[in-house]
C-alpha cells in the first residue's frame, strides 16, 4: 500500500510540474545554459540539466528535445567515431521518447533528421546512402506536419547541397530556395514560447554557396 501511495505521489509530482511556471522557469534556465554552452563540457551539463527538468516533466517533449539536440551537436565536436555514436544513441532514445508522445510533431522529425545527417558525418563513405535517405525521409514528415518549418527547410537544403557537393554539382541551383527561407525567415518561425526557434544564423550561412568564387570552385 505504502509502494502505490509513493508511486501515486510521484506521479502527481510530475504532473503538477509540467507546464508550470516553475517548470517555464526551470526550462529558461536551461536554455540560457544552452545559449552559453560551447563545448563538449558545457553541452554535457546542459544535456544532464535537461534530462533533470524531462524526469520531473514525463509528458512534456521539450526537455528530450533539446536534451537530443546536446548530444547531436556534442557528436560534431567530439573527434572519437565511438563517442560521436555513443551521443547518437542518446540522442535517438531520447527522440523516439518523445515521438511516443507527440508523434506528430513536425520539429521532432526535423531534430531526427538532423540526428540521422550526424550519423551520416561519421563515416560518410559508408553511411552516406542509408543515412541519407532516413534524413530526407524525416524532413519529408517534419514539413508533412509544417511545411513553413524553417528548420526542416534548412535542414533540407544543407542536405540537398552537401550531396551536390559531393558529386560536384553546381550548387547555384538552392540560391533562390536558400534567399527564399532567410527572407520568409521571421514568417516561418512562429512558434510557442520555449518552442525550438534555432537555424536562422546556420540559413545565412548557407549564402556561402551563392558566391561566385564558391560555384566555381566545385565545378
């Protein structure tokens, strides 16, 4: 009796957290950990932070989210194959956890994507098809639920251009999609307070491909 009375209490616990100021503030908290965060340390502290708030917050997919996004960007900084798949690992878990809550989520399938293009970079050569496809396949869902996501649009794009490069494709091609999205930018991201609003500066960064001197240099 005792056992399910503490159970109870737990679960009470976490429902009276989530979507509480207190869980507002813990979650603006961690994301101005987030915001500071600039290596694989920081990143590390800012994930276990993260994972704190999910664990006292079952039904919210925010925590997971960004706890996923940690460990994704953990895996570009991190030299070690092994390592960059060990934060893969988490970073998967942590995503399907939240597509068992929200399966619709168009942002949730934009992080998977970019969790799937992370697992290509580790060993392109022979991850570069398979992976590949499950990215474009995610992106195709993300906007299947937004299709003004603007973090599915860049992801897309960045995607779409990486493989033009690798086949030395002239990238001219993505300008206008890429102008496009910077424009549309503020449009497209509209989103609940807490919500994912990163990309913006990653997009700009995608005008690189658009000089001159870049086309050529990949023809």
């Amino acid at each position: 009796m005792k056992t399910m009375t503490l159970a109870f209490t737990i679960f009470i616990g976490f429902s009276s957290f989530a979507g509480t100021p207190a869980f507002n503030e813990a979650m603006k908290n961690a994301l101005t950990q987030f915001g500071q965060s600039k290596n694989v340390a920081d990143f590390q502290s800012t994930a276990n932070t993260f994972q704190r708030i999910a664990n006292s917050a079952k039904d919210e997919w925010l925590p997971e989210y960004y706890q996923a996004q940690c460990y994704i960007l953990m895996s570009f900084m991190d030299q070690d194959k092994i390592q960059k798949d060990a934060y893969l690992d988490i970073a998967e878990k942590a995503i399907n956890s939240i597509l068992s809550k929200v399966p619709e989520n168009s942002e949730v399938y934009a992080i998977q994507g970019f969790m799937y293009t992370a697992r290509l970079v580790v060993d392109p050569v022979n991850r570069g098809r398979e992976y590949s496809i499950l990215s474009m396949e995610s992106l195709k869902k993300s906007l299947h639920f937004n299709p003004q996501n603007p973090r599915a649009l860049y992801l897309q794009l960045s995607n779409e251009i990486g493989t033009a490069k690798f086949f030395g494709t002239d990238v001219s091609m993505y300008c206008e999609r890429i102008n496009t999205l910077i424009k549309n930018w503020d449009d497209y991201n509209q989103a609940e307070p807490l919500y994912p609003s990163w990309g913006e500066k990653q997009a700009q960064g995608l005008t690189e491909n658009c000089t001159e001197t870049n086309t050529d240099s990949i023809k």
